[in-house]
C-alpha cells in the first residue's frame, strides 16, 4: 500500500474523519470537493482521504482557485484489488469487481495504518453510498457512520425502494411492462420501468452494481446521515421521503456551487476564448462525462449533425472517441465547433455563449446545467441516466431526450431546432431559470438550505 501524506499544521487536531472514495467515474472528485470544503472549515480536524493511487492522483492533481492547500487532509492511498501480473479477461466491470472484492480489507489495513502513523483514532466514518460495507466497518469501532450519495435523490430513492419494486412489478416477465407508471412509491411521478437504472428491476440483477446497489438499499437506514449532491428545494417531497425512510438526509449541493469550484486556467481555456466571440445563447455543449463511450455510429451521427445545423458547438471528446470522427471533420469545422479532449465544463455552461448541451444526462452533468441554467438534449447510456434523463424532459420540463434513444442526424437535429428556436424550448428555459435560481439560492449565505444542511454535516462529522 503506497501512502502520501499532508500532516495537519496545528498538530492538534481533535476529531478524525476517514472518507472512503469510490474510485471509479466521477465519484471521488465530488467527495473530495466536500473532504476539501469541510476540512477548511474545521482546521483543528483531521481528514483522511482513503483511495486508490490511480484516481487520487487524477484528483489530487487538479488544484482549484479558493480551495485550501490541505494542509489538515492526509491522502491515504490504498490497493487497487488488481493482483501483480495480473492479465484482464475483458470482463464488464472486472476492475470495480476486483476493487469491490479487495476493498473491505484493503480498507481496514489503511485505517490501521493510518491510525498508528497520527496516533489518532478514527472519530467518524464517510464512505460513497457504493462502499455500504463502511457500514460495518463504523459499527466495528463504535463511529458514526456518514453516507455521500452521489447521485440526485430520486436514483437514492429507488434504490431504497429496491425490494417493492421487485414485489410490485414483478420480476419474471418485467420486460413486458417496461411501460408501467410507479405509482405506489410516494412522491414519485412520470417515473415508468423501462426509466429505473439497470439491475433493478430490468437488466441484469446478478451484475455487480445490481448486488452492490441492492445490498446499499436495504443497509442504508443504518447511516447517521445521508447526504447528497442536490438541492432541497429540487423536489421536497422525496426529501421528505427519504428523511423518513433513512432517518437523516440531506442535500448540500450543487457541490460546484457550495464550494466555489473554479477550474483553473489550462491549455483547453482557449474553448473560453473561443466562446467570447460567439453570440449570447448561439453555441450547443457536447459532452459525456468520464465513463461512457457512444458507438462509432453514434459520434458520426452527432458529428453531421453539429455540422449541418445553425449552431456553433464545443465537444468535449475524448482521443479514442475522436478518432471516430470523419478525417478532416475538424479543421473543416474550424470557426463553427472546437473539439477538445477535456474542457472546463463548469465555466463553459456558465459562458453567455452557450444555449444548450447535448449530455448524457450523468447527475453531475445534469446538475450543473441546471445551475448554469442551460437547457439540456440527452441520450442516457447507463446506470442513474435514463432516470435523470426522464426527470429532465416529464418532470422537471427542462430539456428533451434524443429520439428512439441512440444519437441520430436527424434526431439531433430535430432537438436543437426545438431546444434553441421552439416554443418547448422558451418552456424549458423558463424552467431552467427557476430552478437555476433556487440552486443558487440554496447556497446563498447565509440561510441557503445547502449552507445549513452544510452545517449539520460538519457539525455530525467533526463530532467527537
Ligand atoms: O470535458 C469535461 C467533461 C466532464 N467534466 C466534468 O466531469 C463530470 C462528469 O460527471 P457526470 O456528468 O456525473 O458523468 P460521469 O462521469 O459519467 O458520472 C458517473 O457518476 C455520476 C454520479 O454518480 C452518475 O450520475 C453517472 O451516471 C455516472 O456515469 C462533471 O462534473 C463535469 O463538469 C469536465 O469538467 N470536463
């Protein structure tokens, strides 16, 4: 086990707070987002941040204008599960399953260590909402044990209510009712089958999300808190709801908001230059977070499209997806669209410049739309997205689903005209505004929901 470390300056830390990351697709950097911002707020604690190399060093790496140096967070490297030498099968999700497997132990070891190099005891326990074995690593050592929830807390929500789900619709035939409303679960409305996240009830329940998830619900309520990246106001209802179900929830988001998150200035801030000379509202935002690869089809698709229609665009495209793309696409694009492997995507959606985003519809995505007020067109690929994605065009009215489901010329096209130049779209505006603004509001000091549930947070973690 590698370890680095950033001892606390005081030297007098009182309260030990362990965070446990899920190292895989954006769950670690939010989690350290809120590591950094409690560990500014309470600079007598000491917070250590359990991860693999591999993702901390991605993490850890991007240092942010107005965070803190962390000087009281101490970087606690731990093993990966992949065996020296070990040669991949091409699994689905072989490395989180070999992760998932080793974790347990792998965490313990660290905490030990880490206990014996400060000398102080563990005082409280954070893990993601996937790692639900902290849960029995808190009640070992007498902590308590607080939960992130990465996702919206509708996804959470769902996932609690697994099990009813599974009695109400039925397993054996599901697929035959994929269109079925959930109306037994309070609170929940528009939300039909095929939109639940796979391995609850469709897909394959054997797969080791479906077991993680599953297994997360049912232990969940034995959290001192749950907390996650939203906002109250978003849908009081199923905060209420929760509460009830887990005893203590609450939102403290949208983290970028919360914390202040500024990207740093970087080689791919020329896309921020570019936007200053484009008209308010005139460009569409591409891209598709970190873990999701749309098919070769897809991206030439989506490519035609963005070169055929009255928008100018910037996409974010990883290399490998780039390579998809027709040879000369881009210098033919020249001056209409830029495509760039990474962008600053909090200050590109913030930019006047940009209209609307074509996304995938991961929460974090989804959520900084919603505070950037930037109406959305998305094609959900996995996990929570389909969820998000119906929540953004039957619940909340702002943005709209590609048709059929895949990215298609015509399909994408037809969403454009009608995100940028419709009358759905003046609707999906609208509504963004509003809750683009109660986002903002929930951050506001100093009585923003998000700042006191904030509160709460430091206050449950840094108990002693
Ligand atoms: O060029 C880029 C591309 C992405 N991002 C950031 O990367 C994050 C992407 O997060 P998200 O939209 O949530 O996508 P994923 O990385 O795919 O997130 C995974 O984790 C999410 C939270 O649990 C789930 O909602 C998703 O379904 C799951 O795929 C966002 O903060 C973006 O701002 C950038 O800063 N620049």
């Amino acid at each position: 086990m590698a370890m680095t470390t950033t001892t606390p300056s005081d030297g007098s830390a009182a309260s030990h707070v362990a965070f446990f990351a899920f190292p895989f697709s954006t769950h670690a950097a939010p989690l350290l987002h809120i590591t950094r911002h409690l560990a500014a707020s309470a600079p007598t604690t000491l917070f250590s941040f359990f991860n693999t190399t591999k993702s901390s060093s991605s993490i850890f790496s991007v240092s942010r204008e107005g965070e803190t140096n962390d000087t009281n967070i101490r970087r606690c490297d731990v093993w990966d599960g992949v065996p020296e030498g070990y040669v991949f099968k091409g699994k689905p999700q072989e490395d989180i399953e070999l992760f998932m497997t080793s974790a347990p132990e792998a965490f313990r070891k660290a905490v030990a260590v880490t206990e014996a190099e400060t000398g102080r005891r563990v005082s409280c326990m954070v893990s993601d909402g996937f790692l639900w074995f902290v849960g029995q690593m808190a009640e070992e050592a007498a902590v308590p044990w607080v939960v992130f929830w990465t996702s919206g807390e509708h996804s959470l929500y769902i996932h609690i209510n697994t099990d009813l789900i599974r009695e109400r619709i039925g397993i054996e035939g599901a697929d035959s009712r994929r269109n079925q409303v959930l109306t037994f679960i309070p609170g929940i409305s528009n939300i039909r089958v095929q939109d639940l996240p796979d391995g609850v009830i469709l897909g394959n329940l054997e797969s080791i999300f479906s077991k993680m998830l599953h297994q997360m619900g049912r232990v969940l309520h034995r959290a001192d808190l749950v907390f996650t990246n939203s906002f109250q106001e978003l849908d009081p209802v199923v905060t209420v709801e929760l509460n009830s179900k887990l005893g203590r929830f609450i939102s403290v988001g949208p983290v970028n908001l919360l914390t202040q998150q500024k990207q740093l200035k970087d080689s791919s801030d020329s896309c921020l230059r570019w936007l200053d000379e484009q008209e308010t509202g005139s460009v569409a935002y591409v891209g598709f977070g970190s873990v999701v690869r749309p098919s070769k089809d897809e991206i030439i698709a989506l490519g035609e499209a963005l070169e055929e229609s009255r928008v100018k665009f910037l996409w974010s495209l990883r290399e490998d997806l780039k390579a998809f793309l027709p040879e000369g696409y881009v210098e033919r694009n020249k001056g209409k669209g830029m495509v760039l492997p990474w962008v600053p995507q909090v200050k590109v959606l913030e930019h006047r410049a940009v209209g609307v985003s074509i996304i995938h519809f991961g929460w974090n995505s989804v959520l900084e739309c919603m505070a950037a007020q930037v109406p959305m067109i998305g094609r959900p690929f996995l996990g929570d997205q389909k969820l998000n994605g119906q929540l953004v065009e039957a619940v909340w009215e702002i943005g709209v689903q590609v048709e059929g489901g895949v990215f298609t010329r015509d399909g994408v096209r037809k969403c454009l005209e009608l995100v940028l130049h419709g009358d759905k779209g003046k609707k999906f505006k609208k509504n963004i505004v509003r809750l683009g603004k109660l986002a903002q509001e929930a951050v506001r000091p100093p009585k923003g929901s998000s700042l006191v549930n904030f509160t709460t947070l430091l206050e449950i973690v840094t108990k002693r």
